[in-house]
C-alpha cells in the first residue's frame, strides 16, 4: 500500500492550519463556527459522493498511490482527507478575503475622514 496520496494530503491539510493559526483566518477566528461549517461541508460532500458512486458516476481508480483503504464501497479514505482540504482552504479563503475586504473598507472610509477637512476631535486636540 503506498501512503503518497494521503500524505500529501495531510502535509497540504497542516499548511492550512498553519495558515489559518498564524493570521485567524476562520478556526482560529471562531471555533464554534467553524466547527459547523465543517461538518455541515463535510455531511453536504459525502451525501453528494454518495450520490455519484450509487448512480454510478463515481468510483475509485486504480492506482499505486492510494492506500487502498476504504471507508465504504467506492470511497477510498483519501477522499475524508481530500474534502477536509478542501472545506478548509475554502473556509481559509473566505476569512482571508473577509479580512482583505474590512481593510479595504476601513482604509476607504478612514481617508474619506481625513479628506473631508479637519473634524471637531482634530481642532480639540490643537
């Protein structure tokens, strides 16, 4: 059984946390939030594959580097690891760009301030 794959998935999964811890992006955020976008993500794709291997769509290839490991007919335990990647960097993504676009709005809004003229707090302050 070779571990390629499954490897290269975790190593892939661990940059997400590392990514994640280091800038708060969404577990690091809220846990509990997280945590059910995870599992409502994670129940939507298994339903979904489920779906494609009993109407045949789907199925599990042959190859030298998946385990061979199965958690049921046609859904190799890669594919657990695989749908965490991919749950994760989504949920990554959607914090990164929640923070991009709150520092754009911010920076927007502070120069708009600093543009219109000195404010009451400014004359105050000299």
């Amino acid at each position: 059984m070779s571990f390629l794959y499954l490897l290269g998935l975790i190593v892939s999964i661990s940059g997400m946390i590392v990514l994640d811890r280091r800038f708060g992006l969404f577990f690091w955020r809220d846990a509990r939030r997280a945590t059910v976008v995870y599992l409502v993500g994670m129940a939507s794709f298994l339903a979904w594959d489920v779906a494609g291997i009993q109407a045949g769509i789907f199925f599990r290839g042959e190859t030298q580097i998946l385990t061979g490991l199965q958690v049921a007919p046609e859904l190799p335990v890669e594919e657990l690891f695989f749908l965490t990647l991919l749950i994760f960097s989504g949920m990554n993504l959607f914090g990164a760009g929640e923070r991009f676009l709150g520092r754009r709005a911010h920076s927007r809004t502070g120069s708009a301030a600093s543009a219109s003229g000195p404010s009451a707090a400014d004359g105050d302050a000299r």
